[in-house]
C-alpha cells in the first residue's frame, strides 16, 4: 500500500520491523507530547532507532536521496505595521500546546510583540496583552487545575470584559465554555466566556481540512477532536469542508470580541484577516 501510494521519484527502499524499543506512547489525538517524557528515555528511542536503520541496511542508501523539491506556493504579502504596537498573550503549557510556529512568526513579521503565560500556573494574564490566542490542546486533562485557578480565570474574564480580542481554538474553545466533561464523566466548571458544555469523547469528534469563513476573511484550517459541544450560542458560520462542502463544518461563535472554533487556523493563509482578527 505504502508503495504503490508513493511518486515515482521517492522509492520505497525497505521497511522496519515492528519493535517495542522505538514505540512512542499515544493517546487520543495523538502522540504523548516530548515535554512529558524524560530526556533520557527519548534518547534511548532516538539511539534504537538508529540502530534498526543500520541493521536494514538503509544507511548508505540516504546520500542518494535527491533534495527534496517543493512545490511554488504564492504567499499573499504581509504588511509589516499591521500589528504594529499591539502586543499578544499566547497560552503555552501543558494544557494548551497545539501551535503552528508558522503563526507566531506571521503575527511577529506583521509587528507584534508575542508574549505567553501558563493558565495552569500563573496567577493572571500578562500586563499591556492587546490580544490573546488560546490555541488547542490537552485542557480536558487539566480541568481540575484549571478550574481551580480562580485568579487567572478572574483575569481572563476581565480581559474580556474590557473589549479586547480573544481567538479560541479546539482545546482553546472548550476551555472559554462554561463546564467541560472529562472523559472519566467529571464535570469542571471552567472559564465560561460563552454558554455551552464541552463533553469528550472515546471516539472521534471531527477530522479534516476546513476554511473559516470569518467575517474578517477565509482562513485555511483543519479540525481534529475527541468531544463535542452542547448548550453553546448560535454560530455566526460553519467551516466549508475540503471534500464535502455541502455539508456544514466546524461551527464558529462571536461572543463578544471572544471567537471561538473547533477549527485549529494556518495563519499564513490569511495574513490580513489574522491582523484583523487581533486589530480590534
């Protein structure tokens, strides 16, 4: 299957055994992310799996491989002030983590300043924060620490409160709900800027290619969840699916300055509607 799936330039040279030394542990969504295993243990995958590609002979093969070609991609220009004097809050830890590095560097090549914070362990969001991303992530495995975090939830809403932009996403929009059910049925009461309950799930809530259709503009995305939401605000639209468009796609809600998706955005793809989206 691998190789008749494969072009004609990249040849299918030999295949690895199955071998526990370099199984990698996984979970819904994914592998365990590196940060949570010791260096150590990495290491001793990293050096089996060397070992496995010199026991297949694969080796000598590798400086044969011609470089790889991409194909032109046209990139619409990025206004270097579009941002200019803004400053934007990223959620980063062990909750929040799904983050394109592409879309920093968009945000900071557009003039802002990027600044992140812990809503697991800080105390409140940063000072002088004109915007904050809540990107995707494991929330529903820290719903307890979350929920306790009385002071940064407190900080949040009030930076909602003050009209200032907030974008959301999957583990990012599941955390602005007003309760979020883990997968043991434990139910948090978390950030609530917008009505709902996030519940998870054991089997897959949503996979695939998407385009937001914000007001502010398409955003090429992609969806990749295991919960669904219920209670939550009439959407303002729906993600256009890559190969089913005629079926509606991942909801989007505005409550607020507050947009919220399932949907994990490209930021790239639209440079000013990104600026748009945190320009408010």
């Amino acid at each position: 299957m691998v190789r008749d799936a494969l072009p004609d330039n990249l040849p299918l040279w030999a295949a690895l055994k199955r071998d526990e030394s370099v199984e990698l542990p996984e979970r819904h969504l994914g592998l365990v992310q590196p940060s949570e295993q010791k260096e150590e243990w990495i290491e001793s995958r990293l050096e089996s799996g060397a070992d496995l590609l010199e026991e297949a002979s694969i080796l000598p093969f590798l400086d044969k491989l011609k470089p790889v070609q991409f194909m032109p991609q046209q990139i619409p220009a990025v206004r270097p002030d579009a941002l200019s004097g803004k400053t934007i809050a990223i959620a980063r830890d062990d909750a929040f983590s799904f983050i394109y590095a592409a879309n920093i560097t968009l945000l900071q090549d557009m003039g802002a300043k990027i600044c992140y914070f812990s809503p697991i362990n800080d105390d409140s969001m940063p000072v002088e924060v004109t915007g904050l991303w809540l990107p995707g992530g494991y929330p529903e495995l820290h719903a307890k620490k979350l929920s306790e975090n009385t002071t940064m939830i407190s900080s949040l809403k009030h930076f909602h409160q003050a009209g200032k932009p907030i974008l959301a996403e999957c583990g990012g929009f599941l955390f602005c709900m007003e309760s979020l059910i883990d997968i043991d049925s434990n139910q948090w009461k978390i950030l609530g800027l917008m009505k709902g309950t996030g519940r998870m799930k054991s089997k897959l809530g949503g996979l695939g290619m998407q385009t937001a259709p914000f007001p502010e503009g398409e955003i090429r995305a992609h969806t990749f969840h295991h919960s669904m939401s219920s209670g939550t605000p009439d959407p303002i639209c729906h993600g256009v699916r890559e190969r089913t468009a005629s079926c509606n796609g991942e909801a989007v809600y505005r409550e607020g300055t507050l947009t919220a998706t399932y949907m994990h955005m490209f930021f790239p793809s639209n440079a000013e509607a990104v600026a748009k989206l945190f320009a408010i």
